[in-house]
C-alpha cells in the first residue's frame, strides 16, 4: 500500500516539477529508478517496441534537446588501473581497442561518480590486467550504464600509482626538504616537459640521503603527487637477480619504462630506492656490483635514495649524475612537535611540546609507530606515556648500540655536594639547548665543549650521565678502543664518523672519558703520529671543518646539535690548542668534596641501606681525603664488619662506619689536592 502512495505521489507531481525547474524527463529517471522496483517503470514508461512514450499530462516536446546535447546526456568518462607500468605501456596507443569490453562489464551497473570497480576475477581482468575502473564523471548523480553509453578513456594508470594517489601521505616538520625538491622538479611548462622527454636536454635529479625511517621514499611519493608526476619506484634489493645479464636487463628495461612513460604522458619521476645495495664502493664491491655500477652510470638521471651515502661508490657522487645531495636527517624538537600534530588529532590534552622534547633522536617512523601506541591507549597521562618511551627504543639507539640513555638514569640529586659546579652545567646547557635567544640577543656563540677535570673518583664522569638524563639526550660514550686502529687512516676516519652520527642524532652529548689518553700533547716527544693525527682529526670536527652544512643547518635552534663534554684526570696532559676558547668553552675543575659535601654524599648512600643513629658531622671529619667513589666503598665495608658480627644483622651502627674508616686508606691525597689547585689558578 505504501509504494502504491509513493507511485501516485511521484505521478501526480511530474508535470509541475519538469515546467517549474526545466529539468529532463531522462535526468529524473536516471536519478530516480534505482529508488524503485521495477514496476515504478511500467507506471511511469509505456514501452512499445523501441519507442517510449511519456506517462499523461507530460509535454514532452518542451524538453527535446538536440543530438549532441543527448550524447552528453548518456557519456561516462572513466580511468583504467592496470596491475603493472608494462601494461600501461603497451595499451595506451589502444584505448579504444579496451572501450568494448569496459562498456560490457559495466553495463548494468549502477555507479556514481569517483567510483572505483574492482575488476578482479573477471574476464576483463584475466584478459587486459585491469584491476579497478574509476568512475571520473557520469552525467547525472546515479547512472546505470547501458548499451547506448558512450564510454570515454581518460587516463591509463598502474596499480601502485592509484593507490598512492588513494594514500593520505602526511609529512610534518620537513617543509624546507619538500620546497627544495618541489623547486628542482618544477619544470616551465608542458612544451619544456615534452623536450625533456624527447631528448632528455633538461636533468633534475638529486641523492637523498639519511638514517632509516627519517621519510626519504613518502618525501618522493608526496612531491610526485603534488606534482602531479608519474612515479616510477624500484627498490634496488630486486636487482639482484641469478645472473649479472638479468640485473642488467632488469635495470635498462626500467629506465626504458620510464623513458617510455615521459614521452606519452608528463613528466616522470624515477626513483632508485636504497640505490647504496647495488653502488657500493667498487674496492669492496662484488664482480656483479661493479658491472651494476657501471651500467647505472651509463643511464642515471633520476631520484635516489640511501641509508648509508659514504658506502656509496664515489663515481655516483659526480655532479652530472646527481644534481644535488639532500640531507633527511633526524628531525629535532620543533619538527617532532610538528610531525606528532599530523599524526596525532584527537588528542586535546595531550602536550605536545612535552611529547617533543621526549622523544630526542625519535625518527618520523618512530612517532608513527608511539602515536599508534598512543591510540591504543585508553587512559593517556604523563606516566602512560613515559611507561610507552620506556618500552619503545628508537631507530637510532637500535642501529647504533653505542648509543644509551644512560640505563638507569642518574639525577642530579644522586650526586652529593658539587652544588656550584652542578648549577654551572646546567647553566650552560640550558642555554645551548633551550634559551639560545638569549645568546643570540647579545651576539654570543653557543658553547661547542665542556671539559671537566679534577682528582680521580670524584663523580665528573656521573655529572655528564646526569646532565644526559635530565635534559633526555641521547648520550654516546667514546672510548680509545673505539678510534684507534692498526690500519693507516682508519682512526681519523673513526673520529669523522663518530661526530657525524652524533650530529645526525641530535641533540646529543658526545663524551670522551679520559680525554688524556685519545690525545696528548704535541710538546711530547712519546707522542706517536696516530696520536697527532688523530689530535688534528678532532680539532678539524670540533671547529667545523669540512662538515655538510646541510649537517649543521639541519639542527634547530633549540636542540643545538652535538656537544662535546669530557672528562680528565691529567689535563696537563693535553695539548693547549684542543683546551682554548671556541672547542671547549667552559673548563670546570671538580674539587674533592668539602665537609658538608662529604655529609651530603653520606646522607644519599645511608637512604639506600638501614642504620641506627649516625653521627653525619663526624664521620664527615673523619672523611676528609675521601672521594665520592672512597663513600660507596666505606658503606659496603661498613656492612660486612656488621655481618663479622653477626649474619643475621639488619643495620649498621655508628660503630662499623669508625671501624671500617679506620682501616681504609683515603684515595686522595695533600699533593693530588695541590696539584689541581695549582692548575686552576692557571
């Protein structure tokens, strides 16, 4: 009964509805049948034979439209996806060739525009490789294809390119790259696209280069949307194929795809991603890499990507292969904040800012996956998040195990005394790292080093871990073992690689521990000449020379880069130029701890331990020539003349402390104590 009332009512009302609004007859029709059953077509179309006669009270002849007006009425404008580039290729001059067979699998169809019709398992799909047909534009809202449609071929696109166009690619903090690149891909206009394509006469190409996960490959897939490029991505690692003649082959026939593609469509873009696994350098390269090479040089003209740029054969680095090489290194806490907004949108009460500063060394993979982490949770707080950062290592710690937080954190409140010196480096840090406007307001340089010295034992190695921990950095600890090689050369090149990763994984704390033994004096006849080239390899990196800028420029101003911080017990030892202003800025000298600093340390070791009634102030003068490692010793040994006691005891009393102090012999001594003395006066 219901339908019978929506029949009348659709009847009853046509005839006004086509006079007052000038619409077609057919455009309602279009729109309208697929709402209904079947019969609503018998109420509304007396069929008689092939002609079709309008329902009562309806002037058709107000609405007759010409011949042309009416193919545009029934035509479908559409794009096929093919599964490969290659079938793009070899049906592009044959797209109406396709127009048969489309038509047949549509027909019938209902579709609205942007559809996409998946064409798997058909005979279209077994036949021509279709995958999807999309739906670019049909003359109504609703449409049901049939045989009288005229169906026309837009575009001819490959699987991979539809669903990097269907991909939302959201990049944040990497602004500057995507301008760089969208400036060296941005040709004149389509006369210029067509000469590049015909003789090749116009080259933009450009190595991208970086730690894993920093955005390199989504960097090129954005560009080439937004440009509107077609993209043609080859992971080396296929290359590598049973024999040296299919590498080869492989390798040409994807540059000919490419070449193919810019001569019957726009420009583009090809892109050799993780181009070092087949251009490595040719002194350590395999017979099947070093004909790889050659050939690659023969061609190369493209984007290329790679974790490991120093690996790659030199050759490759020639200006007329790459137009220029970009850094995409790790993004400091500015880009971070920016990346966890994209990433991140229903977060209200998240900070953000915190979260940045957080995550130092985090790569933009790295924050995809905590954001993910992040949706999952229920309840987000400071501690969720920091239990996440806990368990979530980043790329950087990952790849290099020379990196560490310095597992367990130390606090600056773990360490007694010191209170001047500990206020100094937080000072300067802070300044470095989170106020460098108020350096810049008075035309200061940002400090490059800090060089801590004093008496063995007492805590210059812990204030550097505290000073890590506090500010979150990551901290990578340089031992002789390290950098000293038996090979020629290959300790200098030790000593660029370790400031280059630091740079690159900024901000961070770069610490040598016993400065004196990686290098000495020049004045010193013993001194070898590893040690002086290696003295000549630091002092190069500490004031900057021959770095990438992009290397230095890629650092914000609010993470700084790396510092250098060190420490040593004879820094008579080392050569005056490493020590003057401008390498390290500050040289902060770490006394013995006074009295009340002695105290201090006392109290801190006494919360972890149970003891009766202590007497601070006397066991602080009976302490005197004690450094803050002599402390930890005195507790344990306090401890076991309590077990000589008895094995069953729980505290130790005033007592054991007298009696273990009476036994142990001070690490420090008067002389010691003078030396420095005399030193920092100079």
């Amino acid at each position: 009964m219901a339908d019978t009332c929506n029949l009348n009512r659709d009847s009853n009302c046509l005839n006004g509805c086509f006079d007052d609004n000038n619409m077609d007859y057919q455009d309602y029709l279009a729109n309208r049948m697929p709402r209904h059953s079947t019969v609503l077509r018998d109420v509304l179309f007396k069929q008689s034979g092939s002609a079709t006669t309008p329902i009562p009270n309806y002037d058709a002849s107000k609405h007759i439209q010409n011949e042309d007006c009416k193919s545009s009425k029934n035509t479908v404008t559409l794009s096929l996806v093919f599964a490969s580039i290659a079938d793009v290729l070899k049906y592009t001059k044959h797209k109406e060739r396709l127009i048969p067979s489309v038509k047949t699998s549509l027909t019938s169809s209902e579709i609205t525009e942007n559809d996409c019709v998946q064409m798997t398992n058909t005979a279209i799909h077994s036949v021509y490789h279709i995958e999807r047909i999309i739906i670019d534009s049909i003359p109504t809202r609703v449409f049901i294809v049939n045989k009288q449609t005229k169906i026309i071929i837009d575009k001819l696109i490959s699987k991979d390119e539809h669903d990097l166009l269907e991909k939302d690619i959201k990049l944040g903090g990497i602004e500057e790259k995507l301008e760089v690149l969208t400036t060296l891909l941005t040709l004149p206009d389509d006369e210029t696209c067509r000469k590049f394509a015909l003789d090749k006469t116009i080259k933009s190409s450009a190595l991208l280069y970086g730690p894993p996960g920093t955005g390199k490959t989504s960097l090129i897939k954005k560009v080439a949307v937004n440009l509107n490029l077609r993209l043609v991505h080859l992971d080396c690692i296929r290359l590598f194929q049973s024999s040296i003649a299919e590498s080869e082959e492989m390798l040409k026939s994807v540059f000919k795809t490419a070449i193919d593609l810019s001569r019957i469509d726009t420009c583009v873009l090809l892109f050799l991603d993780q181009i070092d696994t087949i251009c490595s350098s040719r002194r350590s390269n395999s017979w099947m890499g070093k004909r790889l090479v050659a050939q690659l040089q023969l061609l190369l003209d493209s984007m290329a990507a790679t974790n490991q740029i120093d690996s790659l054969d030199p050759s490759l680095r020639h200006s007329k292969y790459f137009d220029q090489e970009i850094l995409i290194g790790i993004p400091n806490s500015v880009q971070r904040e920016e990346i966890l907004k994209v990433l991140i949108n229903d977060h209200e009460l998240l900070d953000f800012h915190h979260l940045a500063q957080s995550t130092p060394g985090y790569t933009p993979a790295d924050l995809k996956s905590l954001s993910q982490r992040l949706e999952s949770e229920e309840v987000i707080n400071t501690d969720s998040i920091t239990e996440l950062l806990k368990n979530l290592k980043c790329t950087s710690k990952r790849m290099n195990s020379e990196f560490n937080s310095t597992k367990p954190p130390v606090k600056w409140d773990d360490i007694g005394g010191l209170v001047e010196v500990k206020n100094q480096i937080r000072q300067m840090l802070d300044l470095r790292l989170n106020k460098p406007h108020v350096l810049a307001h008075y035309n200061l340089p940002k400090p490059k080093g800090i060089l801590l010295y004093g008496p063995p034992g007492c805590c210059k190695t812990t204030l550097i871990h505290a000073a890590a921990s506090d500010l979150q950095l990551n901290f990578l600890s340089i031992t002789p073992s390290d950098i000293y090689s038996p090979y020629l050369g290959e300790s200098e090149k030790a000593i660029s690689q370790v400031f280059r990763k630091a740079r690159l994984n900024s901000p961070t704390i770069l610490f040598f521990d016993e400065l004196d033994s990686f290098v000495g004096s020049r004045v010193d006849a013993e001194q070898s000449a590893v040690h002086a080239k290696v003295l000549s390899a630091l002092l190069n990196e500490m004031d900057g020379i021959g770095i990438n800028v992009q290397e230095i420029t890629n650092d914000s101003v609010e993470d700084g880069g790396a510092l250098v911080m060190a420490a040593t017990n004879r820094p008579d030892l080392i050569d005056p130029a490493l020590l003057r202003p401008g390498r390290f800025d500050a040289m902060m000298y770490i006394p013995p701890p006074d009295k009340q600093g002695r105290k201090s340390i006392l109290e801190i070791l006494l919360k972890k331990v149970r003891t009766g009634i202590i007497d601070l102030d006397k066991l602080a003068d009976l302490t005197e020539f004690y450094s803050g490692v002599d402390f930890s010793d005195l507790c344990t040994q306090a401890f076991y003349k309590a077990l000589d006691e008895d094995l069953d005891a729980d505290l130790i009393t005033q007592q054991h402390f007298e009696a273990a102090i009476s036994e142990k012999v001070p690490s420090l001594s008067q002389e010691q104590i003078d030396f420095f003395t005399r030193f920092n006066k100079r």
